[in-house]
C-alpha cells in the first residue's frame, strides 16, 4: 500500500460519517463513456456536429421526440456494465456498519447494483421509465414502441421516457436537500470522479464542515478546493487497493 492509499485507508476507518460524491469517472472502469474526455459522449457528439444541450434537451424532446429517441444517447439503450471497485467497496463499507452516503451525478444505477441502499441519484436513473401523462412506471424490457419508435404507454399514448435530468430540467428539489444535509453531516468527503465542472456540485461540496476532504481523480478540479488528499488515479483502481 502506498502512502497516499494508506492515508485514505486510515481516513476512512476513523470515520464516522462519510459522505462519497462521485461523478462520470466512478462509472468509466465499468465501461461507460464520461461526457468531456476524448471519448466522452458529449464530446463525440460535437465531433459529429450536434449540440448535446439542444438533443438531450426536454423541448427537443417533447418537439422531436421521434428523432430524440432515435438517436443512440437517446435510445435509452439498456447497457449491462457492472459494478466496478469502486462501487463494491463502498456496498461493502455499509453493509459493514460504516455510515457511508452516496450521492452520485451518474444515472447508471451501478450503486443500487453492487449492494448500496444510501444512495442519492441527483440526475436520476435511466433504468427506470415513466409515462409522461399518467406516471405508470414501466421496466426497460416492457415499453411499448411505436411505428416512430417512439416509446409510448399503452394506457393513454403517452411518452415514457426515462427518470433522468435532460438539459433544460432542474435537478429534484428534494434531492438537492437531502444532498445538502448529507455533506454538511459528514466529517470525511470523498469527492471523485468528477472535476466538479457544474452547479449544484460545486454548491453543495460548499456545504461541508466536516474534517477531511479527499479527491480522487485524473485530472484537477475545476474548483478552488483544498483538499487533505488528492489521488490523481482512476477511482476504482484506487479502491481496489482499500481493505473494510
Ligand atoms: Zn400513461
């Protein structure tokens, strides 16, 4: 174990409430794209002429819905990544008695996969699927889609669409809350995967009081931050050196 490891690893065991914010690159280990790399998802689609912010947008949605969700980031296409370190660690730590919160930017679900239950997901989920009109949720493998492909409810027609935050959408209120409660109760902060471009991420790391802050990540953030530790490393490679 190297020094900066050890150093997170003695971090968490004189913990007593952790709180585990994680972003894009918690998930790239398991294989999925982040959106501002190279081969990030936003970033192919610029390098294809299309403004992310206007296709995975709500009125584009709702304005073009048969090209939205024809569109491969928007076809909502189920992707079977796994758990990776990372995220079975964190399950581990809790189901070991250790208070330890989640609050992740992905919509992957991967948390919930690998065994955590404290979990907040501030953009949502993009396993779980709602009728726009009724509300009716409806598991990926079931949706109906129509002649557009357009995935619709048999109740009433309605789009149902995925429970994920588009462009043009605010984050759920109640999230936000519980997020902010959750780092302002935390004595150790362990901010990774994420350079911690956008609001509310950056407001809500602001909320902290706690004792120590630790960042993981391949690059630096994109915000003034002094943190006790920072592991310049991909997120689950330094959590597979970690023992509960
Ligand atoms: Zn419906």
């Amino acid at each position: 174990m190297n020094e900066p490891i050890k150093l997170l690893q003695q971090y968490i065991n004189e913990a007593n409430n952790i709180v585990f914010f994680g972003g894009a690159g918690v998930s790239t280990e398991s294989g999925l794209p982040d959106y501002r790399s190279a081969e990030g998802v936003y970033t192919t689609m610029e390098n294809e002429n299309i403004d992310p912010k206007k296709l995975m947008s709500k009125r584009f949605m709702m304005e073009k819905p048969e090209v939205f969700f024809s569109h491969r980031f928007q076809a909502e296409t189920p992707l079977k990544p796994k758990p990776n370190a990372a995220h079975q660690y964190l399950a581990a730590l809790e189901k070991s008695g250790k208070s330890i919160q989640i609050i992740t930017q992905n919509v992957d679900g991967l948390h919930y996969k690998a065994g955590s239950t404290n979990v907040v997901e501030l953009h949502g989920n993009h396993r779980r699927f709602y009728c726009m009109t009724c509300g009716t949720e409806y598991a990926y493998e079931t949706i109906h889609r129509d002649e557009q492909n357009i995935p619709r409810c048999p109740l009433d027609n309605g789009i149902v669409r995925a429970d994920v935050i588009l462009f043009g959408e605010n984050l759920k209120p109640e999230n936000l809350v519980k997020s902010k409660q959750l780092i302002s109760a935390a004595d150790l902060l362990i901010i990774a995967g994420t350079s911690l471009t956008v609001n509310p991420a950056k407001n809500l790391i602001n909320q902290f009081k706690g004792n120590k802050v630790v960042v993981i990540n391949k690059s630096a953030l994109e915000m003034n931050l002094t943190a006790d530790l920072f592991i310049k490393d991909a997120v689950g490679t330094t959590f597979s050196q970690l023992t509960i």
